[in-house]
C-alpha cells in the first residue's frame, strides 16, 4: 500500500499555510486585514457563494484572530484546515 502524503503537524507557535472556507462574500481589499492571505470567491455544491481564503500565518494566534475577524464580519466558517506546516523549527 503507498503512503500517504500528509502534511506536518501544526504547532501552537510555528508558522504554518492555513486555508480557511467561509459561507458568503470577502471583498479581496479584505486581504491585508486579515494577515494577507489570499481570497478567492468560488461556489459550494449547494450553489451558494463561497470565498476560500489561503496564507501563511505567523502561528495559530494568528489564525484565531482571522477567525474572530470572520466571525464579527457575520460569514460562517465552513472549514478550517492546515495545508502546510513548518514545525521543524523547534
């Protein structure tokens, strides 16, 4: 059986590229506010718009207060998922 290929664990204080699925519309001027990740506004299997945004964050402070953004800007989250991570510096 071949191994799957999985991405590194994420850590509390490491960097890491997260990518993040919400329900509804991010304007892409939005992008340096929340720490410069890339937003791409696509649609779900429902139809419904959605907008993905993907970056490198710091740590996962970081990534919590994007999502504490996303929250007050009322867009639910849909998924949350690291893609990559750069733990091996400590």
């Amino acid at each position: 059986m071949a191994e799957k290929n999985h991405p590194k664990a994420p850590t509390m204080h490491g960097p890491a590229i997260y990518r993040i699925r919400v329900s509804g519309h991010l304007d892409a001027s939005w992008s340096e506010r929340i720490g410069g990740m890339q937003i791409t506004e696509t649609r779900g299997t429902d139809g419904q718009k959605e907008t993905i945004l993907i970056g490198r964050l710091a740590d996962q402070a970081s990534l919590s207060g994007i999502l504490n953004s996303l929250f007050e800007l009322h867009l639910p989250v849909v998924s949350a998922e690291c893609v990559d991570s750069e733990n091996d510096r400590h």
